[in-house]
C-alpha cells in the first residue's frame, strides 16, 4: 500500500425530506447571498428548486439563481456565473441536480476569486489557490461530484472536455434525498449506475500490491451497484435501491476506495471525447469504453482481472488459464450493461469508425504523451481500444 492523504470534509445529510435544510446549512457556514445552478426540467417541474429557493429565504439567505446547465456541462454557463458572482456579491454556490450542475458551480466557485481564465485550471496547468463554498441538493445517483474532488467542464471553442482535481472542490454539504431520484430516466439511471461502476473501476485496476482491504471495498460497492440498479431502472420509486445507488455513487469517487493505491483514469479519458463529439450521455460512454480498455488490457496483469471475475461476477476460476476467467468476467460485465439498457459498441452509441482518429488526437495526454498508469496508453493503444468497441 502507498502513503497517501485523506481529507474529505464534506458535511452528507442522507434520507428524506434533507432538501430542506438547504438554508439553514448555508447560513450556518456564513453564507449571505447565494448562486444557485441548476439544470432545468424536473427540478423546476417537481417544485423542488421553489422549495429549496424557500428554504434560503427562510434563512435569510439573498438569492440568485442560473439554470440552464446541459449534460456534459459547457464553459459558457460558468463564465456567465462568475461575472454574475462578481456582480451580486456572490458568497456561496448551491447546486440542484446531478454532476453537470455540481461540476458547473465548482468551476464558478474556482473562478470567481481567480483573477484569469478559469479554463487555465482544467487546460493550462495552473493549480487554482482558492474558491467559494458549494454546497449540493443532489437528484441523481451518478458522476460522485457530491464528494469527490474532481470538476469536468466542455469548452466550447474545440468542444475539449477536461477535469480539473483539487481539495477546493469537494463541497461543504451534500443534501441526499432519495426520493428526489425517483422521476430520473430508466436510461439516465442505468448511465449513472454504469459511471458508479467505473470510477470504482478506473480504482480497482491498479500495479500497486498488497490492497486487499481497498480491493475489498471495491468489489462491495460495485455489488451493491449491480444488485440495485436493476430493480431502480424497473421500479425508479424503489427507495431502497435508489438509496443504495445513491451512497454508492458518493463512495465511488470520494476516493474511500482510492487510498493507497494509484488508479487509472484512461477509460475516463478516452470516454470524455465520445461524450464531447457526440453529446453522448457521459455512462452511456463508459459503457462502451470500458469493456473494450478490459480486453485490451487483459493481458497485462490476468490473474486481477480473474480476481474480479470471481469474486463480483461470480465465474469460476481457471487456475490453469486465468486469462479465460477473466474473460468470461468481462462478458458478464458487458451482460450486466446491455440488461440495464446500456450500449456496448460504437454502432449503439451512434459513434463513426471515421472519426477514431480524430477521437484519439483529442485524448488529453500527459507530457510523456500517454494517458493512465496501469499500462500507459499512447495514440496506436487508444486508437485500437476504440476500433474493438466498434464492433
């Protein structure tokens, strides 16, 4: 196990009728005027943003609100609230919604106090020094922004999708109902269980030994994952599992399953292009992505790819060909993705083999040119996990 640091500070409140509090918590860190982001569509129909809206007034909280935020979330709306930030004597940033409304108010929050482009974090290198509270009423069980450090914004001159991780990002408060998930998709549940999935993923596939407790915690959330996410895409009012989606979407990618070990990222990466070019739904890509960097990657290391064929798929090992057991794993996780409603393949996805090299340049890199640390991609191994997705 590696040395690492661990700080997640962020205050979860979990269960129903949490929205409420949304106020009081803001009021309670010194929050006096308010930006809250939000999407559109259920969050308005449902009442729930005049609720929340309700609850900041209540607390003497000034209030002013953006929506608007698209999924794939695109820098326009964030250089639009860091002016009005700026403008209103902005203190505090709520979002309501998923993880391109949170992702969103992070990148305000970094930016207002910055006195450059906001976009140097995410493309430049610049390590950002400071930002506004964000606090989270969160909608659906997904992206894990509620906890996480990470921020993924879309610019639109050259539509480059890129994140940006810092401590500054993990919010002050996360309001978790999960009630508030029941009016989400069959098709976005199923996306956001498949991205829960992954960023377990991208931290299970790892070269570090001796992480038996991380594996451990792992392979827990992502059977509860595949055990929940059926029954909520068939019966979306299902408390229960959409609460277990919930806290697993938050354990994913708060990195709880990440210390000590080094994780990968590649399948994020690679995925993130997909998403920009085709406005693809961000698990939607993961879904094709992954499988294809698993057989590509499969013969880097067969015996932990086994490991999680055995002991979450449930396949029998092979001890004499564990490369077999790990690929029958991989077919049981394909399985999984297509009875949820996922594509697996460039054709379900509405990709184009013509644009793979296009897709590839694009792929952020590291300067030694590569992307992920679990076998380093370069262009040719990108281009190829692309061409066995498109099948």
């Amino acid at each position: 196990m590696l040395n690492f640091s661990f700080c997640a500070p962020t205050h979860f409140e979990f269960g129903r009728g949490v929205e409420n509090m949304a106020g009081e918590m803001i009021a309670k860190r010194g929050g006096t005027r308010a930006l809250v982001v939000y999407g559109g569509g259920s969050v308005v129909k449902s009442g729930l943003l005049e609720r929340v809206l309700g609850t900041l007034r209540k607390a003497n909280v000034a209030v002013e609100i953006l929506g608007g935020v698209q999924p794939n979330p695109l820098s326009g709306l964030v250089y639009e609230g860091i002016a009005l930030c700026r403008e209103r004597g902005v203190d505090f940033l709520l979002a309501v919604g998923g993880g391109s409304a949170i992702d969103t108010a992070k990148a305000i929050a970094l930016g207002v106090p910055y006195d450059g482009d906001f976009w140097d974090f995410h493309m430049r290198g610049v390590i950002p020094q400071e930002a506004l509270p964000v606090g989270v009423v969160l909608t659906i069980a997904a992206a894990g922004s509620e906890g996480s450090t990470s921020c993924v914004i879309t610019h639109e001159d050259g539509m480059y999708k890129r994140g940006v991780g810092t401590e500054l990002n993990r919010p002050a408060f996360t309001l978790m109902n999960p009630e508030l998930t029941f009016t989400v998709s069959a098709y976005q549940t199923a996306a956001g269980a498949t991205d829960i999935m992954a960023h377990v993923l991208e931290r299970y596939f790892t070269n570090v030994t001796d992480v038996d407790l991380t594996d451990r915690l792992c392979e827990a959330v992502l059977c509860a994952v595949i055990k929940a996410a059926p029954v909520a895409v068939a019966k979306p009012d299902d408390y229960d599992a959409r609460a277990q989606l919930l806290w697993a979407g938050m354990l994913a990618h708060n990195n709880s399953c990440g210390v000590g070990r080094e994780g990968d990222f590649s399948s994020h990466q690679i995925s993130h292009e997909l998403s920009a070019l085709y406005g693809a739904a961000h698990g939607a890509t993961l879904a094709v992505v992954f499988p294809a960097w698993m057989r590509y990657q499969l013969d880097h290391d067969p015996v932990r790819f086994a490991q999680i064929a055995v002991r979450v798929w449930g396949c029998d090992m092979d001890f004499q060909h564990p490369e077999r057991t790990a690929l029958h794993g991989i077919e049981r996780f394909e399985q999984f993705l297509r009875s949820i409603g996922m594509p697996i393949t460039f054709h379900e996805l509405g990709a184009k083999t013509e644009d793979i090299p296009a897709l590839a340049a694009k792929v952020k890199r590291t300067p030694a040119g590569t992307i992920g640390f679990y076998r380093p991609l370069d262009t040719a191994a990108i281009e190829a996990i692309y061409r066995i997705a498109d099948r």
